[in-house]
C-alpha cells in the first residue's frame, strides 16, 4: 500500500510545518526531537499508542494508525500542543487514514479517534523504553458541525 495525500492537504501540511518552523518550534537535521515530540494520531478504537513516534516533519502510517510528529516541544506543555497541531494537520493525515484496510484484527472501522499524544524525548532516547509522557492523551474535538460531516463521509465512503 502507498498512501498518498492530495496536492490541496498537502499544501496545508506544508504551510503547517512552515509556520511551526517560523515560530521557533525547530526541527533537527535527523528529525530526532531533543525536549519532546508534539504528535497528531489517527487511530481505531483498540489501537495503543504508536511508539516509537516518528522523526519530527516525519508520518507513519501502520496497521490501525496514522501519527505525524509536528514538533520538538515540551512535551508536558498541553496548550502549546493543541496550538501547534491544527485542524488543517488532522485534515491532511484523514486520507491515509481512511486508506487503511478494515481487517478482523485492527478494527479499523467507520469512526477514528484524534488525539495530540507527546512523548518525553528524553525517554525514547535514554534507556528506558519509549513511551508517551503520562497523562498526555489530549482527545480532540472537531466543534464545526459541517467539518465534522465531511470526515464522516470520508469514513463512511470507504
């Protein structure tokens, strides 16, 4: 499977990392975040938390999930990471997401949970195991009735 985005979600994506890069959320020349990574994460309702995430700039997409690292950031800052991870970045992983194979065993189905999941990179590059910082699990809700359709639709068109 190659998921793609189209040229309209990519652009977004695009300005998205251009305005993070441009308000000092930096990333690194590997990727690798050094305070903590800010994700965006598409999955299905029994899928854990992705780890390890993703260089910062960087999506993947696997059996039940799609997660993006946006930033290098505090990872236990909640309100900059519901700043930094837009609506217009949820917007651009929905088509891979929605490219997922419904399968018996990753129970992807007609719905998707959004979350704004931080991980401490301290923890994924010492000793210990990589592991989302606790009590970082920001649901997020798509309050304009319309939006919220749209994706809908685009779930339940597969």
């Amino acid at each position: 499977m190659n998921p793609t985005v189209s040229a309209s979600s990519g652009a977004r994506l695009t300005l998205a990392l251009l305005w993070l890069s441009l308000i000092g959320i930096g990333t690194h020349a590997n990727g690798a975040a050094t305070n903590g990574y800010i994700t965006a994460v598409l999955r299905s309702g029994c899928a854990n938390a992705p780890t390890p995430p993703p260089p910062v700039g960087s999506t993947t997409v696997g059996s039940n999930y799609v997660i993006m690292t946006v930033a290098d950031a505090d990872p236990l800052d909640f309100g900059n990471a519901r700043a930094v991870v837009t609506d217009a970045i949820f917007e651009s992983l929905m088509p891979l997401y929605c490219n997922l194979p419904k399968t018996a065993n990753n129970c992807v189905g007609n719905s998707v949970q959004w979350n704004i999941i931080t991980y401490d990179a301290t923890v994924i590059h010492g000793s210990r195991a990589a592991r989302p910082v606790d009590a970082n699990l920001i649901p997020v809700r798509v309050s304009n009735p319309a939006r919220r359709k749209s994706w809908f639709n685009l779930l339940t068109a597969r």
